[in-house]
C-alpha cells in the first residue's frame, strides 16, 4: 500500500472512532434512496431517513456500503 493510501485511511480510522457502522441492506438503501427523490412519502420512511441523517450529523454512526450493494444500487434506475 502507497502511502498516500495508508494516510487516508488513517485519516478516515481518526473521523470514525467513537461512531458505530449501521449496515443497511439493499432494501433500506433503495428506501433511502426513494425518499431523497420523494418517491416514497410514508412518515416511517422518512422518519428512517430522518433518524438516520440526525446520528450521522451527530457523529454517532455512520452507514457504510458494500461493494456488492453500491454496484447493484448503480444497475437501478
């Protein structure tokens, strides 16, 4: 590893410390997704989304994606 490379992920090791992984599946990335371009309206959907942007902000979790997902999200429209 170069490193530039180990130093970002340094960088990025120090800003996660202390915040927990939220894995989300496909499903509720997609959720996520369709509230962002309100396709979805229901109050839990947008309280999930809601919810999940206020930890973030708040340095509480943050929501990593897998490969898998990220390459399976781009296939949709």
């Amino acid at each position: 590893m170069n490193q530039y490379a180990k130093q970002k992920r340094i960088e990025l090791a120090e800003k996660l410390r202390g915040r927990k992984a939220i894995y989300l599946d496909i499903k509720y990335w997609i959720i996520v997704r369709d509230v962002i371009l309100s396709r979805r309206t229901k109050p839990a959907e947008i309280a999930l989304l809601s919810d999940l942007r206020k930890l973030v902000e708040n340095g509480k979790i943050y929501c990593p994606i897998s490969e898998t997902v990220f390459l399976e999200l781009m296939k949709q429209e």
